[in-house]
C-alpha cells in the first residue's frame, strides 16, 4: 500500500489546538491495512472530522491511496504466500519545500 497525503492532514487542529498529527495517520494505517483504498479513505476522513468536530477542513486535505492486486495464477506460491507475511512496516519520508 502506498498511502500519500498533504501537510491538511497532519496539521488539522482540534478545538485545544493540538494537530491530527503523523501518529494518529500511522496508527489509522496500522489498524485499517486490511481495508480497500475506498474504504481506508472513508475511515480516514471520519476520522479527521470527528478529531476536528467539523465537516470542512482550514486547509486542503489530498488524501491518495494505492493498494497493489495480486493473481495468483502469477504467484507459483498461490494466495498461500500472501496469508502466511506480517503486514509491511510503515515507512515514513517527510520532505519539506
């Protein structure tokens, strides 16, 4: 899963000013690895709204999710290889401009 986001995320502030932050967004990640792209992007966004108490975000929230699909026909190991492997660890890269 590639999971990219903008600076509205983390920086979305609750009604004591503290932000959304970059931990709460590995956590949702780690808790909801499972779910399709849609349904990620659904939790995440709930999320956001119930953390900030309203439905309209102070700054731009850009939120992408990409979710590889396997065929097993591809895989000589089958859907086997895919049950038996941990979740990957994320992996977090912040870059300022």
């Amino acid at each position: 899963m590639l999971f990219l986001y903008t600076d509205g995320l983390t920086e979305t502030v609750d009604h004591t000013d503290e932000e959304f932050g970059t931990e709460r967004v590995e956590r949702l990640l780690s808790e909801h690895h499972g779910l399709g792209a849609d349904d990620l992007l659904a939790v995440m966004n709930a999320e956001l709204r119930a953390f900030s108490g309203r439905d309209q975000a102070d700054d731009d929230v850009t939120l992408l999710v990409l979710k590889a699909l396997h065929a097993a026909a591809g895989n000589p190991a089958g859907d086997a290889a895919y049950a038996q492997r941990e979740p990957a660890p994320l992996i977090r890269a912040e870059y300022e401009s």
